[in-house]
C-alpha cells in the first residue's frame, strides 16, 4: 500500500465565470513537479460550464460548489477549512505558473522566517511585468500614527497570487469577509504585518495574469464603484476618525477639480469616450466621499 504524504502547499482558487481560464490554469499548476501539492476550487455559483469542467475534466481537484456568489474572502475561507498544507497559497483562475514556482515559493517562506506572507512575481501575457506590490496603502499619509511601527518595505501584494503561513492565516482569524471582492488582499497584509511580520516578494516565481476575468462582464463604473466600497471598509477598519475626515477632504478636492477641468476639456478631447469614462469616474469618487456614511464605525481618533 502507498501512503500518501500531507501535502506541503494548498492551492486555492475561487472561480466565478472564468471556464474558459481556468482549465489553463489548473493544468499549469498540475505541470509543477512537486508532488505535495493539493488543489482546492471554489465556484461561486458560475453561470458558465465551471462546475462541468472541474467535475469531469478535473476530478482529483477538491471542489466546494456554493449555490450563490459569497465572495473571495469568504470562498477563500471556506477552502482553508478543507485544506491540509502548511502553506496557503491564493491563486486567481485567470493565471499560469511557470515553471518551477511552487518550489521557488516554498524555499523563499522556508528561508525567510520572518515573512508571514509573500506575492509572487506577475506578468502580462505578453511578458511585461504587471505591478503586484505597494510599499504605501491608500491614504496612508494621512494616517502614519495608525500605520506606526510596521516591520518591512512592502505594504501588500497582489491578492491574485500570494503564499502564506497555515497557522499564521489561522491565527489572524483569514479572510475579513466583510470585503467581498477588492480590498481584501490590503486588509489581510496589514493585519499579518501588524502582529510583527514582513510582507514578502518573490521575484523568481512567475505566474502570468490576464486580469479581471470575473469582471469581464461588469460596466467599469460598476468595478470603480465595487473598489471605492472595498477602500471605505478599510478605511473605517484601520484608521481613525481624523485620518478619515482628511482623505475624505482631499479625495473631494481632487475629484471636484477633474470634474471642472473634463467638463470643459471633454469636447475638445481626440478619444471622447475615454474622457467621459473618467469624468464618471470622479463623479462616483465625489458621490461617494460627499456621503458622512464614509467617517461611521471607525476606529477611534488615536493620541500620541
């Protein structure tokens, strides 16, 4: 009889309308090497042929079918539930890993004990580099007495592809669900870095990324409008009042100041359809930083 070993790295991936994605990224991944890899899908309740695809053509992939969208905050906390390794790593659908990732990944964790969770290397299809870390958060100039402290460079990486420790991810309770798509990989970094560890970049493990394959049906209003509801959530998680009331003042100005320029700019303008795009964008930015709802359920203000 062959005993099987606990798998090292457990590869999870929330789906949602990516069928024609996913089947590349699931066999990049079962193109690795290692052996002591176990993938774990997610499908919030995809309308395409996900579910047909990953029963049929992927059954050695563990699969949690949900009867409606939860989420990726959510989803991805239901996997961990089921999942084995010592290490988590959170893939979109919409990638590949190259070669050799896994293990470039594991190595890196293995010899850098004082990194709690790490990004890895993301490129376009077409080879450019695709930015997949920040060194600030939003707003955060308005906010260094909240962020005081803080161990390492990187702020937080790209929720498209990042490693962490089980027990660590456990400890700090997973994913705050109460970001439903964006903001979620912000939240998760500063609350791992605010228990003393670093956020990690490992530039040797490459994964190509399309990008927005759940989206690709939603009006761009619609995503603006889904990432400026995930930003006020973070704010009113981390920062205090007083941070609050001068990022809301400065996104206000900024925005009442495109709306006046594109306003009487936009007939003049070579490519129109652009340029309203961004007018609604400021719009929505104005709309909702004019709303008092932003500054509610925050922190209280911080002294010192």
């Amino acid at each position: 009889m062959v005993i099987k070993s606990k798998p090292t790295l457990s590869v999870i991936i929330v789906n949602y309308n990516t069928a024609d994605l996913l089947s590349a990224c699931i066999r990049s991944i079962q193109n690795q090497s290692e052996e002591q890899v176990e993938v774990i899908t997610v499908d919030n309740a995809s309308q395409d042929h996900s579910l047909n695809l990953l029963q049929n053509t992927f059954p050695d992939v563990k699969l949690i079918a949900n009867k409606s969208n939860l989420g990726f905050a959510r989803a991805n906390n239901q996997a961990v539930k089921v999942s084995t390794g010592d290490y988590l790593y959170f893939l979109n659908p919409d990638t590949e890993i190259r070669s050799g990732a896994f293990r470039t990944m594991m190595e890196f964790m293995d010899s850098h004990p004082e990194v709690g969770l790490a990004g890895t290397r993301i490129i376009y299809p077409d080879g450019s580099l695709q930015s997949s870390f920040e060194r600030r958060y939003p707003g955060q100039r308005h906010a260094k007495r909240e962020l005081r402290g803080l161990k390492g460079e990187i702020a937080w990486v790209l929720g498209a592809s990042m490693v962490t420790r089980r027990r660590l991810f456990e400890a700090v309770e997973g994913f705050d669900e109460d970001f439903f798509l964006y903001g979620d990989d912000l939240d998760l970094c500063l609350r791992i870095r605010k228990r003393g560890w670093t956020i990690g970049y490992i530039p040797d493990a490459v994964v190509v990324h399309w990008g927005g394959g759940s989206e690709r049906g939603t009006v761009p209003i619609e995503v603006w409008k889904k990432k400026l509801d995930a930003e006020s959530v973070f704010y009113r998680k981390h920062y205090s009042k007083r941070a609050i009331r001068a990022i809301r003042t400065e996104n206000l100005m900024q925005a009442w100041w495109r709306i006046l320029t594109l306003s009487i700019s936009v007939p003049f303008m070579k490519n129109k359809e652009e340029s309203y795009e961004k007018l609604e964008k400021y719009k929505l930015v104005f709309g909702t930083f004019r709303q008092k709802g932003v500054e509610q359920h925050t922190t209280d203000d911080i002294t010192g």
